[in-house]
C-alpha cells in the first residue's frame, strides 16, 4: 500500500475555520465545562472549588451580565448570566468589562487586535466558567491587512 501524501497545513490564525463575524478564529470551552460539571457530580470536585467566582465578578454579572436561559449546571436554581471582558490596546491592565453590544462595536473600531473572554457566572452559587474567547480586529480591516 502506497504511503498518504503529506499535506502542509499552515499554522497560521486565519488558516483555522470557525470565523465569527469579526474575521477571527473563536476558542469555545464547552467541553472542558462538561468535564468539569461531570467530575463535580461524581463527587470528585468539592462545590466550594466549583463555586469560587470572585467578588468583582459577581458583582459585573447581577450589573450587566447577559441574562440567558440556561440553568447553573452546579445549583439549577438560577440562570446563568454572560460576562464579557475585553484586553489590548489602550485599555486597564485588568481588561474592561463589556456592557453592551454597542460598547464592543465601539471598541471593534479602534486600531489594534483585542481579544474578548465571555464568562457564565450563576450569581446565586458563584459557579463561574469560561465560555469561550475571540479575537476583536477592527471593523473593515481584512485578514490581508493584517
């Protein structure tokens, strides 16, 4: 039997699929979220290591957290709520909390590569998990450009 032919794959971001609709590669953590959530209903993972957001973002969540309709995986009390956090250029070292759509669009015009971390945070059990991360490149800027 003939050996596959070897096919070079670049290892570049706009190589990978999964584009939004910012033009960059986004990192979904649904599966380490299951594994998580698994290991905590086994018994393997204590409540308290599961349920340990921080204060400041509790308090982003219950004030400007994107409400959804999925229930916390820990309590099924309460629903989730999104929290979006943006770093790069020109911004606190401590990224800026996203409260609107509209903020982000805002900060998708400015110069430079940001990228946005969206956490799920129950407000009632304090489970916290990041969802997911995306590269924010400024609007109009083609992947050429860069």
């Amino acid at each position: 039997m003939a050996p596959l032919p070897w096919r070079l794959v670049p290892f570049r971001p706009d190589a990978i699929g999964g584009r939004t609709a910012h033009g960059a590669g986004e990192i979904d953590y649904r599966l380490a979220r299951q594994a998580v959530v698994a290991e905590y209903r086994k018994g393997r993972i204590a409540r308290h290591e599961v349920c340990d957001a921080h204060p400041e973002l509790r308090r982003a969540a219950a004030q400007v957290g994107e409400p959804t309709s999925q229930l916390c995986p820990i309590c099924a009390d309460e629903h989730v709520v999104l929290v979006t956090y943006v770093f790069g250029p020109r911004l606190p070292a401590h990224g800026r909390c996203v409260t609107s759509s509209g903020e982000l669009r805002a900060i998708a015009k400015r110069l430079g590569n940001f990228t946005c971390y969206v956490v799920e945070v129950c407000p009632g059990c304090a489970w916290n998990h990041l969802a997911r991360t995306f590269l924010l490149t400024p609007v109009g800027r083609t992947a050429a450009a860069r």
